[in-house]
C-alpha cells in the first residue's frame, strides 16, 4: 500500500537521507522515499505496518528534525498556477511563499519572481477555492499586483527577427513582450536572432502581429516572422548570414553621401569663405542625410515615454550643438556616431558568425532509402527504424546503427578530437560527424529532435539564457547609470551658469559632451558577446557549458571532486599482474583461471579469458560447480580446479600466499596445491596524472576521489594520481554526504565542483556547485544530468573548460575597466571644458568598438 507524507519544513539532505533510510528499514516497509524538492516522504508498506506507521514516521522525523510537521497526505494533489502580473519585490514574493505555504490543504507554495508566477501543489478540496485566499494573501503584500490563474496550457512560439543586432533593444522587446496578458515568458537571444514565447492557447494564436508592433517600435527595418516546424521535403543549405548584406550596402552609401556633403559645406566654407546661411544649408542637408533615422526613432520612443536610450541622448546633445551655434561640430558628432554604429554592427554580425560557424555541424539533408529508392530529405523527416546512406565527406544527419560498411569518422566538431574514429558494422554513428572515407549505411536509432547534433546544437544556441552574475549586474547597471548621467549633465549645464553667472553656451556644451558618453552599449553588448563567444570556444573544444552562469562559477573552483570508476579509471577490469607460487609459470596460472572461469559472464571471468587469448575446449571440463562468495570449481582432465578468493582456498583446506597488493585476487589451485594468484585491477587513465597535474598548476587548491571500492584499492589509485584526498567504501547517499561536507570545508566564495560519469551521479552532481559529466558523447544522462558536459572520456577537458572560463572573465573585466575608465577619463574632461564632442563620440562609440574587437578574441582559444 502506498502512503505520502508531508514533511513540512523539511531543508536538510542529510537528516533526509536517514529519515528515508531509517523509515526503509521499518517492518512490513517495503520502500522509502524522500522528496527533499517537494518535502514529501512516500511510504510502499504492507496492511500489516498501517496501523502504526504513522507514528512510527513522525517518531523518526522528529529525532532528526524536531521542527518539521508531519502530516499525512490524504487526498491527491492538485498542482494550480497563478499569475501575479506586476510582481517585482523579492521581499514580498517571500512573504508570499511563506503565507501561501502556511495555508491549510497546502503542501508547497513557490513563487517565480522571473516569470512572476505561484505555482501551489494542494489538496483537491483546498485547490478549488484557493484564488480567493491567494488574491487576499498577494493584495496585503502587494495591492497592485493581478491575480490571476493559469488555466490553459502554454504554448511555445519561436520568432525570427532577422537583422536584429542591438542589444539594447533586444532587453526592451524582451520586456515589453513578457509584460504582454497571456505571456508567461519572453525570452529574446541576440545570437541567433530568435524571440521565445511562453503563453496561453489562445493568447499564442494571434502573438505575431502584437510581437511585430513590438519589435518595429524599436527596430523597424527588423524582419519578424513564425519559425515553422521543418519541412518534410529535401532542404537546400541555408544561406549563411553574411556579414555586409544589402542593407549595410545602402547604409554605407548613404553615410558616404552625407559625408561628402558635410565635407563639400566645410571646404567652401573654408576656401571660398561661403556665407554663415548657405553653410549651415550644407550641414543641414548632411545632417538630415546622416541622423534622420535617429532623431525620429528617437520621437517614437519619446511618444511612448522610452527617453533614456542612444537615439534621445544622440538627438538632444545634437541639436543642442546646432542650438548653440556649434554646427560642424553637431554634423560631426551625427557622421561619426553613425560610422561607429556602422561598424559596431559588423563586428556584432562577425562575431556571431564566427561563433555560427563553430558549431556548423546542423546536417542539412539525410538521404533515405524508401521503397528501393534514395531520396534525399529534411533529417527531420527520418522515422526511427528507416536505413539511411552517408556517403563519404557527408555529415551523419541522424544518431544510428551500421548495417553496412565501414569507415573513419571525423568527430572533431563533437569532442574537439583531431585523430579520427574507425567504425564498422555493429558500432553507433551519431550524428554531426563527418564521414571521412567508405560508404556506410545506417539504421536509425532516433528522431532528429532526440540525436546528439540536436541536443548539442539546442544546448549551445540556449545557453545564453543562463545568464552569469557578472552579465546580470551590467544589465542593471546600465538601467540606472543612462539616467544618472543625463541627470548630472542636466546639473553640469544649468547650475553653474545660474551659480557663476553667464556661460550658458559653454555649460550647455559641456553637458551635450556628458550625454553623448553616457550610453552603456560598451558593456551592454561586449559583455554578453563574450560569454557567448566563451562557450562556443568550449564547445569547439569538446566541451558543453550549459550557461554563462556555470562559465563563470568554474572561475572559482577550489575543490574539484571526482567519482573514480570510470572517471579517473578506465572502468573496466584487466589482468594487471600474474604472481606464480613455486614450480609454476604465468602461462600455467592463467591457462587454469581461464578453465575455470569459461563458464561465467562475471566481469572478473571476461577479464581472465581476455588476458588468455585462447579458445578453451569445454568438452575437456566437468563437474562445474559455483561455489557463492567463494569462487568456481571445476574438473580439467580428471585435476580439480579451484579459482577463487581467499575464503575458497580456506574451505578447501589449501596453503597459500597471500597478496597484499590493491584490487581484486583470484587465488588458483590445482590437485589440491597452490598454483598462483591474478590480480585484477580497474586500469587508471593515462590521461588522469597529467589532469590532476595541470588542476594544481592553474589553482584548484584540493582534488579528491570518492568511490565504492574497498580502502586499499582507493589508497592506491589517491597515491598514483596525487590526490589531496580520498573518501573509499562509499554508498551513493555517504557520498553525497562526504560532498557536502567539502562543500562546508572549501574556501569562502569559492566554487566545488564535482565530476562524474553522469549515469550514476545524479544526486552529486545536483548537489555541487558545477556538475561535470564525462563521456557525454552518445550519452543522453549525461547531457541531461550535469551543468558542464566533457564530451571525451579524458579528464584533463575539464582543464581545458577551466581555461576557457578563465580566459572568457578576464576579457569580461578587461572590458568592464577599458569601458568604464575610458568614459570616466572623458566624463571628467568634459566637465572641465578639455573633452569637446569629437571627443566624446570615441568615448562612446569608439570605446563600444575596441571592446566587441577584444570580446572576439575569445573566440581564438
């Protein structure tokens, strides 16, 4: 009988770890678990225990937790949503959560301050009147806010903005969309130029006009349009984006013909001494050519009460020159501020494709054979169980089996490896490597949407939605550091002509400087640019990294925590040595061990009959017998053959040498005497020495090895490899344990991070700060279980991602000091009178250039 118990208040894994155990062991339970997330304990028990059980439960909860309320959950639960539309106080979502979790019927209550929902798990009964009472409880905290519930389900829609590239912008869209009634969450990635949708049924219908709105009311030469699920018909590559297309073509040519007008008005100013009104006909005409589209963006936005962006800040300290008389200087400002746009894109739209161009490994055709007949077709259009042929210098487009032929794989775009992989019938071929030289047929194995080239393209493109700390901070920033600064050159040019008396012209000048040098895009757009370039150049090199979050956390590794069997070692079993007793050889040794363990499927018996080589004549074998927790006893030629452990020679009486050696013995006699000992040991990786090695040299203060196996083979792999520490005989829930006591023991501010094989991990790797999985490529636990995936079975990757990291945060903060020092030294000029607005216009766009150009380096690690 199934039973659920709310363990209300319930934080600790530890105390949950024994609450489950200790309930386990109960009699008449048959399993135990603990749902820390959800703070619940489910009980499988029989009639017998029911009686009791339940103060049985609260007795052991308490021994551990004293404060926990233990209840039992009585009815099923309901999961409701609602929509709390205006919600942006972290203190009162608190409260909210709390109040709301405190509620009869209740069972848990989480507020998503991002997507600005309370998602409540609840009785039945409690679940249907619960709006009212959620309405009171978020009214008393936040009276504005609209309370609604989330009744249909939400839709994902993907829209396409091509020609988007202004990341100030894109926060806006972002915004304005999620604020939209309907939308749950509005997520825009620049990188790929590409607007995601969550919202109702019915909202999602009719999005794309209300999204076009949006996006034209800041970038109106942006194209918008519905991604439409792949066509089933043969596709033609896309067209890459370029990085000058037609329409940089005409912005090009119009910023020529403006300046050529500009220099015309100035040279004949100058040489023909032309007339103050046909000169600043001159530079009203190149000024209307170069900043037309600036100045009336800027009165939209200004309509819609968008003051504090580029095109405003642009248009006023502009004009404002034109006011006051400084018209070259006005025009000049205008042109260069567009040439540096103009260029800022490009280099924005280069270092997309740059990053594109990393992970081009999308095929863009799979040819099928159906019927007798090879069509070529959308890789999405493949059924599982369908044979495709990849013929040579082609991309596999899906994962599958060979049934046919064989080949050299080059996997280079998946695990950074440049020594190609042989492959043959029999063997997996995923997708997205290239096939190098025979022609191979192939039985899917799974859907396009399931491969590997899949998972890893949607891993990458996403990754820029997990933001870093270090991204976040700059986004806020850049909100209130635009307004500061208008607000002190609004000071800097009225207050001292009013204190000082005259100079109007000349404060108003200085503050003009101020408004140009105030827009952030520096930072706003090199910052995110980075970290972006930072993954791709992970991935190129084998390594996926789930978000610029866990980018940045591998920064700050101290600790790096490694599971053993198949981690560090290679795991799987080898002879690793033969030790003859007097009298007998090697030869002799193995030929015995591999008689008697012909029979069995035991890993340990693989390994012997794989050191052996030979093939064994069972016909000469009888009387096979396993002996449980012993060993095998077999009859070769009328000789009784013993292989075995230590307890096997004991029981049959016979005399021999122990080994003290680390890993696993198989002790073999013959006739009653001993004939020898093999050892059998899990090889470590010949790349382990040099990863431990290199983790040291680049900081990570401590390395430490958990593992299951006994204390002499864990003391002996720690002392091969150099490990700070080791922590043997654990069983999964010790080792999360032992983990979290590292975690408490690292230093402050500092990052643990935890790498594993990802199948059997899940619980360590949930629990550090940076989960590693090795061996990604083929593996979808692993892809799915860690933070930072190694798609190779090589730990020394995990260098090569920590080196990234730290290459990515040191353009990170090169480029925060260039930005911010450069706009300080001309703020501060241009207070003083030193910096004019030629100046200024570098202090912006100029500062935004060298900072993308120095954010592209990442891209060459």
């Amino acid at each position: 009988m199934k039973r659920v118990f709310i363990l209300k208040g319930l934080d600790c894994p530890n105390c949950s770890a024994k609450i489950e155990k200790e309930v386990g062991a109960l009699p008449g339970v048959e399993s135990s678990v603990v749902n820390l997330m959800q703070q619940t304990l489910t009980v499988q028990s029989e009639k017998s225990a029911d009686a009791t059980l339940a103060e049985q439960v609260e007795t052991i909860v308490h021994s551990h937790e004293p404060d926990v309320e233990v209840s039992e959950k009585t009815e099923p639960a309901v999961t409701k949503v609602y929509l709390l539309k205006g919600l942006d106080c972290p203190n009162c979502s608190a409260k909210i959560e709390k109040e709301v979790g405190e509620l009869g019927g209740v069972a848990s209550s989480t507020v998503n301050l991002m997507n600005q929902t309370l998602t409540v798990q609840a009785g039945t009964s409690v679940a249907t009147s619960l709006l009212d009472t959620v309405t009171t409880i978020v009214h008393s905290h936040e009276p504005d806010v609209e309370v609604s519930e989330k009744t249909e389900p939400a839709v994902t829609k993907v829209y396409l903005l091509k020609g988007l590239d202004c990341p100030n912008c894109s926060a806006k869209i972002e915004k304005e969309v999620g604020e939209l009634d309907g939308v749950t969450s509005s997520t825009v990635n620049l990188m790929n130029q590409t607007l995601t949708v969550q919202a109702g049924t019915s909202v999602a219908a009719s999005l794309l006009d209300t999204v076009t709105t949006i996006v034209h009311s800041h970038e109106p030469d942006v194209e918008v349009s519905e991604k439409q699920p792949e066509a089933t018909a043969p596709v033609k590559k896309e067209e890459k984006a370029t990085v000058y297309n037609d329409e940089d073509k005409k912005r090009t040519i119009r910023l020529a013909v403006g300046a050529a007008v500009y220099a015309i008005g100035m040279a004949l100013t100058v040489f023909a001494k032309l007339p103050t009104p046909a000169e600043l006909a001159f530079l009203i005409v190149a000024y209307v050519i170069l900043g037309w589209d600036v100045v009336w963006q800027a009165v939209k936005n200004i309509t819609r009460g968008q003051v504090f962006d580029e095109h405003f800040l642009m248009s006023v300290s502009t004009i404002g020159a034109f006011a006051i008389g400084e018209y070259p200087e006005a025009v000049a400002v205008m042109l260069f501020y567009q040439v540096g746009e103009f260029f800022q894109s490009l280099a924005v739209k280069r270092s997309r494709k740059s990053i594109s161009d990393l992970m081009d490994i999308r095929p863009d055709s799979a040819t099928v054979k159906r019927n007798g007949v090879l069509q070529v077709v959308s890789p999405e259009s493949v059924a599982v169980g369908e044979i495709i042929v990849v013929k040579p210098g082609e991309k596999i487009p899906l994962d599958g089996i060979v049934v046919d032929g064989e080949s050299m794989l080059d996997t280079k775009a998946l695990t950074g490896e440049s020594v190609p992989r042989s492959i043959r019938k029999g063997d997996e071929a995923l997708s997205g490597c290239i096939n190098q030289s025979g022609l191979l047929t192939l039985k899917v194995t799974k859907s396009f949407g399931e491969s590997t080239v899949s998972k890893i393209i949607d891993l990458v493109e996403n990754a820029s939605a997990r933001k870093a700390p270090t991204e976040n901070f700059i986004t806020t920033f850049a909100r209130y550091y635009t307004p500061v600064v208008v607000g002190m050159a609004a000071v800097l040019a009225i207050i001292p002509p009013l204190v000082l008396g005259g100079g109007w012209s000349e404060w108003l000048r200085r503050g003009f400087v101020f408004l140009i040098v105030s827009c952030p895009c520096a930072l706003v757009i090199s910052i995110p640019l980075t970290f972006f370039g930072g993954i791709g150049a992970a991935s190129k090199r084998g390594v996926l990294v789930k978000g610029s979050n866990y980018l940045e956390a591998l920064n700050k590794v101290s600790v790096v925590v490694f599971d053993k069997t198949g981690t560090l070692t290679k795991g799987v079993f080898e002879v690793a040595n033969i030790i003859p007793a007097a009298g007998y050889q090697k030869e002799q040794v193995l030929e015995y061990a591999a008689q008697a363990e012909s029979y069995s499927n035991h890993p340990i018996a693989k390994s012997i009959l794989a050191a052996y080589g030979k093939s064994i004549d069972q016909k000469q074998l009888s009387g096979f017998e396993e002996i449980s927790g012993h060993g095998i006893s077999v009859m070769v030629q009328g000789k009784k053959v013993l292989a075995g452990n230590s307890k096997l020679m004991e029981s049959e009486k016979i005399a021999y040498s122990a080994c003290d050696a680390a890993g696993t013995k198989v002790y073999v006699a013959a006739d009653g005497s001993y004939v020898g000992c093999i050892l059998i040991a899990d090889e470590v990786k010949p790349d382990s020495n040099r990863a431990i090695a290199e983790l040291k040299k680049i900081g990570v203060e401590k390395t430490v090895m958990l593992t299951g196996d006994d204390e002499r083979i864990g003391k002996s792999v720690a002392d091969e490899l150099g490990l700070d520490a080791y922590y043997a005989q654990l069983l999964p829930d010790q080792k999360v344990e032992k983990l979290e006591m590292l975690d408490k023991q690292k230093r402050q501010g500092s990052k643990l991070a935890f790498v594993g094989d990802g199948i059997n991990d899940a619980p360590v790797l949930a629990r550090a700060d940076v989960g590693i999985a090795m061996g990604g490529l083929g593996s979808d636990a692993a892809i799915e279980a860690a933070d930072v995936v190694l798609m190779t079975d090589e730990p020394s990757k995990l260098v090569e991602a920590i080196d990234v990291a730290k290459a990515t945060k040191r353009i990170v903060m090169q480029n925060i000091v260039i930005a911010l020092g450069i706009k300080s030294v001309f703020l501060v000029l241009g207070a003083l009178g030193m910096a004019g607005m030629w100046e200024a216009v570098f202090g912006d766009v100029g500062v935004t250039i060298i900072a993308v150009l120095n954010a592209m380096r990442i891209l060459k690690k």
